[in-house]
C-alpha cells in the first residue's frame, strides 16, 4: 500500500506541474486533491510530516482559489459596468 501512495502521489504531482506549466485551470483542482491525499496518507501512517504538508498545500490552493475568483467577479462586474455605460452613450 506504501508503494501505491507514494506512485500515486508521485503521477498526481507530475500531472498537477504540466497542468500548471501548460497554465490550464485544472491545476488547482489537481493540486487540491494532491493536498487531500497528503493528509489522508499523514493521517493513516501516523506522519505528521504528509499531514502538515497536505494541510499546507489544501490551505494555499484553498486562498488562492478564493481570491482569483473574488478578483473575476469584481473583473466581471467592471466589465459590465463599462458596457452599460457604452451602450447608454450610443
């Protein structure tokens, strides 16, 4: 089971850096479950070490996902606002 996690994680962590060199949306996703399964394997070893790892990597791509989307629908909102605005002009 030790060899499965580790060739699991391993590919989940290769997969999550092309998804984030290529700068596709899923990245975070990947990352998010990476972080899951970091926690899950800490906790079921017992290895505070993965646990404090997956906790750090859930809470990071957590945030960020928060902000970039609070920053898109205030982006949205702008956009919005501006081609009311043009459209009232013409």
């Amino acid at each position: 089971m030790k060899y499965f996690y580790t060739a699991l994680l391993t590919s989940l962590l290769i997969l999550s850096l092309y998804l984030i060199f290529i700068n596709n949306y899923f990245a975070s996703l990947s990352l998010f479950i990476l972080g899951i399964l970091y926690v899950l394997m800490g906790w079921q070893q017992n290895a505070k070490f993965y646990f404090y790892i997956g906790l750090l990597i859930l809470v990071i791509t957590f945030v960020g996902e928060f902000v970039s989307g609070y920053i898109n629908q205030d982006t949205i909102e702008i956009l919005q606002k501006t081609v009311e605005s043009l459209q009232s002009n013409n």
